[in-house]
C-alpha cells in the first residue's frame, strides 16, 4: 500500500469584474441642480455598513442669487454662485467631487471608498478597495469606463480619458 501526498495550492483570483447590481445611481445633473442631500440620504443605508455615525449634510439654497452649498461638519462646499466660473456643466463636475469628498472623507478608517463610475447623467457609484478599483481596469477596455476618485479640478474631475 502506497501514500501519495499531494500539495494542494489555493489559486486566489481577483475578480476583475464590476458588480454593477451594487451600483448606486446619482446623475450629476441632479447632483447640482440642488439634489445632493437626497442623494446622500439615499446613500445612507450603504454608507452605514462602513460607518457607525455618519456625517449630517446640510444643503444651503438659495434661489435668488442663485447659489447652491453644503455644509458637512463645519465645512462649507460651494458647488455654484454668482461668483464662480462656470464653463458649461462645471456644476455637474463640482457637485460630483463634493458629493464623492463628503462621502470619501468618512471613509477615512475603512477598507473601502466611494468610486465614481461614468459621469454626467449616467454617474453613479459603488464601494470598493482599492485593489478592487485597479484589478477592474484589466477588464474594462475603455479608461473612462474605469472607477475613479473624482476630483475638483475641470473639466474631467478626475475621470480617466
């Protein structure tokens, strides 16, 4: 009688593929057309999972100037005024990095962020590691197709071209 030992060697995988059935439906122009706060309260039940208490968002609107702003722990984004500068759909680009900033900054402590996937009306937006961001690049042909973290300068706001 004979006794083969066999070495059994787990083969991890990264699955490169995007659960899109998490994907969390935003579009950018109701973003900024003074529709951050109930995106965000949309959001919450998610952003629950990662943390305990999250931060109070406070929409300061006013119509007569018009300007739309957040407030969040103290901090106030401005997404348009009077004062800014707006190239075509800079609003939508603006409300996007501050909807992603607010979200992001709680996440601080936790294994994953909020990632941006497309933009403009088709934007939305799924939890994921940052290996999980990277390894999805290996299948996804197209760089704007790619999750992002957006960011506050124009006119791609962090998206990959």
């Amino acid at each position: 009688m004979a006794i083969v030992a066999t070495a059994c060697k787990a083969q991890t995988t990264t699955n490169a593929d995007l659960d899109y059935d998490r994907l969390i439906q935003l579009d950018a122009e109701n973003l900024a057309e003074t529709g951050i706060g109930e995106a965000y309260l949309q959001l919450l039940p998610e952003l629950q999972k990662y943390v305990s208490q999250p931060a109070r968002v406070e929409e300061l609107i006013d119509s007569d100037l018009p300007q739309y702003a957040v407030r969040v722990d103290g901090t106030e984004y401005v997404v348009y005024s009077p004062d800014s500068v707006e190239d075509e759909g800079a609003s939508w680009g603006v409300a996007t990095y501050v909807f992603f900033k607010v979200v992001n900054d709680q996440l601080a402590n936790a294994d994953v962020r909020f990632f941006a996937i497309n933009a403009g009306n088709d934007l939305g937006g799924l939890f994921l590691t940052q290996e999980q961001a990277e390894a999805s690049r290996v299948t996804l042909r197209r760089p704007s197709d790619w999750p992002y973290l957006p960011a506050a300068d124009g006119p791609w706001y962090g998206q990959y071209h």
